[in-house]
C-alpha cells in the first residue's frame, strides 16, 4: 500500500491512497472536515444531551488518527474509543495533522500513535478523560463487548468500498450500538441513505463542511421505543 502524504486547502494534511486514487480526508480541508462531521455533528452534539456520562466511540476506518486526537481534545467527560482499522498505517499516524493541534498534546498524540493495533480489547489511558483502543479488523468481524453511543463512519468512499455501505455491514453496525445510539458521516449518497430508511433508522440530513460538501448524515438507531 503506497501512501501520499499532500497538503489540504485548509492547510491540514492528509495522506493519497495511491493505487485506490482515494485521500484519507477531503482534500478540500481534513482538518475542517474532520471537525465538522465528527465533532460538531456528533461529539458535540451528543455531549450536549449526555453532558456527564462516559461515552463509547466506535470509529469505523480509523486511518490516520486524526478524529480520535479531536476527541480527546474535545473530552470532557470519560470518553472510551474503539478505533477498527483492517489496514494500519501506524508509522503514518504520528504526524498527520500535528500541525493544528496545540503542543500540549504531543505526548498525547505521541501515545496514541504508539498504541500497538492488537487483537488486545482492553482500553489503554491516554489523557485524563480518554482511553483508546485500536483493533485491526474490518467491521463486521468486530463484535462489541460494549456498545457504542457513538458512530463515526469514516470508510473510504462508497466507489471503493462499497461493502461498507450497504445492507449487511449496516445490519451488522446495528448489533454493535446502544438503543438510540448516533452515527455520523460525509457521505450523502441517495442510495445509502436509501438503505438507512429501508432498516428503519432516522436520518437526519445535515449541511456538510462549508466550502466542501452541501450535506452530510446523521443516523438515529432504533430506541426501541
């Protein structure tokens, strides 16, 4: 797998999946998109309804690393993240993205980079309100021993992995989360959010990152209710 690393016109950078032609992050700005998505539409968004109770993650294409040190900069209650990722790229972990993010958290970032991709389900602490954990496999081979509060679904798109988009990995995502648990994503394809609708869950559609996208999705999974 031979990766790129580019600069994004946000001035973040991102890495070029070379063979697939596919960026870890919008090239259009990774670090605005990153913001825009998965913490304002999700973390945010959920902290203000649960404003003290420890969440669960759950990132599906965990990648570079880059939501999960939003994250932790945005913890502020005990938040436990699972980050699946069938193809580690570690040594390209450390610095995607360090740019923007304020020097205190180098060490922070340094041991998040560092945490070895282990079959390992124990959490390790990387800063006061944020335990991590790194499993490298694909998402419907994953099967919580927790569930999640929170999705970011943040696979490649759905051009180059479709699978992930569809019925089964989202049937099988529906096991792994809490009864009114999130999800969020760039992603506003007709025929996904078609899918979504078709298994019952909400959708929300949100505007996406300014000067990117014009939408982005939030699903609602089944309460129960």
């Amino acid at each position: 797998m031979k990766l790129q690393r580019i600069k994004t016109a946000d001035g973040s950078s991102t890495l070029l999946h070379e063979s697939l032609g596919e960026t870890y992050h919008s090239a259009k700005g990774a670090f605005s998109e990153s913001m825009h998505v998965y913490i304002e539409a999700g973390l945010q968004f959920l902290q203000a309804q649960k404003p003290h109770t420890p969440l669960h993650i759950l990132e599906v294409g965990y990648g570079t690393g880059m939501n999960a040190l939003l994250s932790l900069t945005y913890a502020r209650q005990p938040i436990y993240y699972t980050g699946l990722e069938p193809f580690p790229i570690q040594e390209e972990e450390l610095t995607t993205c360090r740019e923007f993010f304020d020097a205190s958290l180098a060490e922070a970032q340094e041991k998040m980079a560092s945490l070895p991709w282990s079959h390992d389900t124990s959490y390790q602490q990387i800063h006061e309100h944020f335990y991590l954990r790194k499993l490298p496999c694909a998402l419907i081979d994953y099967q919580a021993d927790q569930q999640a509060d929170l999705v970011y679904f943040d696979a490649f798109a759905p051009k180059y992995q479709p699978d992930l988009w569809q019925d089964e990995a989202w049937k099988h995502l529906m096991q792994q989360v809490k009864p009114g648990a999130l999800a969020v994503t760039y992603c506003a394809q007709g025929a996904f959010r078609r899918m979504l609708k078709q298994n019952q869950l909400k959708v929300e559609i949100l505007p996406g990152t300014p000067g990117q996208k014009k939408e982005m999705t939030r699903v609602i999974f089944s309460s129960g209710d």
